[in-house]
C-alpha cells in the first residue's frame, strides 16, 4: 500500500486532480512532475502526499498566476528532510483535518482556491503553517529566475544605486 493511499487518496486519485487542474502528476515512487513533465521534484522524507499539499500551499499562501509551480517546488523542496519530516506530516494531517471539517477528503480535495484559503486559516496559528509562510519569503522571493516576474532587476549597490539604474522604470504602478 502506498503512503498516498494509506492517507485516503490513491495515486490516480491525486493525478486526475492535479491533471485537470494542470497542476502537478506523481510520476513514480517518490516523484511529482508538472503535466508538461519540464520539472519533477523527488521527495525522500515525506510523502507524495504530503509534497503535493505543500506545493498546493505554496500557491494558496503566496498566488502569482505567472511564477510557475517548478519555483514553488524549489521554495517547499526544504521540507523534504528528516529534520522537518514530524512538522510536515503533522501539519499536513491538521491541514486534511481541517479539510474534512469543512466537507473535503483532504485539502487537495478541495477544488477552488476560496475554499482553501478559508481551510488554511483555520491553521494559520499553528506553527506548521508559520513554517511554511515564512519560509516560502526566502524560498520563493530568492530565486534570481522568479526576480524579472516581478520586474526586480536585483542588487543595486554593486551597480551605482537605483537611482542610475532606472529608478523610477516601473511601468506596472
């Protein structure tokens, strides 16, 4: 039996989901990918199930339609270790809990990202989803790749200061 199903969704369950939402796939034993399979990410200390929650977090908490899902495996990728393997499965087991009292088999279960957001607040005080929250500011917002998205050009000490290197260029304010 698989760790996926022992917590009340089948592999085939979490793909069909993540397909049709273009999400994320299990690609194998100990792997999720992205449908056009151009990222996977390989979990060794925690479940498939426990990595396409996180991933789904990641989204919920910090949404940006235009930074891809590869950028959010990178940020929850940390999790992935033994040191944060109880944190994980506790927090995930809560975050299904909460899930389930609110009418889902799981958080994953639920399909529309209202819904979720109103699941993670029942845990916001918990220190899982604190974990999570702040460690996605780093993992996220310090990959160079993600910076152009949002129009950051980077450092600018190294280069003179922003006011010579197109201060005041923001095109989106």
């Amino acid at each position: 039996m698989s760790r996926l199903s022992e917590q009340g969704l089948t592999r085939r369950a979490l793909m069909s989901r993540a397909v049709a939402a273009g999400a994320l796939a299990v690609a194998g034993a100990g792997f999720i990918a992205a449908p056009d399979a151009a990222w996977a990410v390989e979990v060794t200390a925690i479940s498939e199930h426990e990595m396409a929650t996180l991933l789904q977090m990641a989204r919920d908490i910090y949404p940006h339609d235009r930074v891809g899902d590869r950028f959010y495996a990178i940020a929850v990728k940390a999790y992935d270790s033994e040191e944060q393997k109880a944190l994980v499965a506790e927090g995930v087991a809560a975050l299904d809990a909460a899930a389930r009292a609110a009418g889902f088999d799981s958080y994953l279960a639920a399909g529309w990202e209202a819904e979720r957001v109103e699941i993670l607040r029942r845990i916001e005080d918990t220190a899982f989803f604190q974990a999570v929250r702040g460690g996605l500011v780093t993992g996220l917002y310090n990959q160079k790749e993600v910076w152009p998205i949002f129009g950051y050009e980077g450092e600018s000490f190294s280069e003179g200061g922003y006011i010579d290197r197109g201060f005041d260029d923001i095109d989106w304010l």
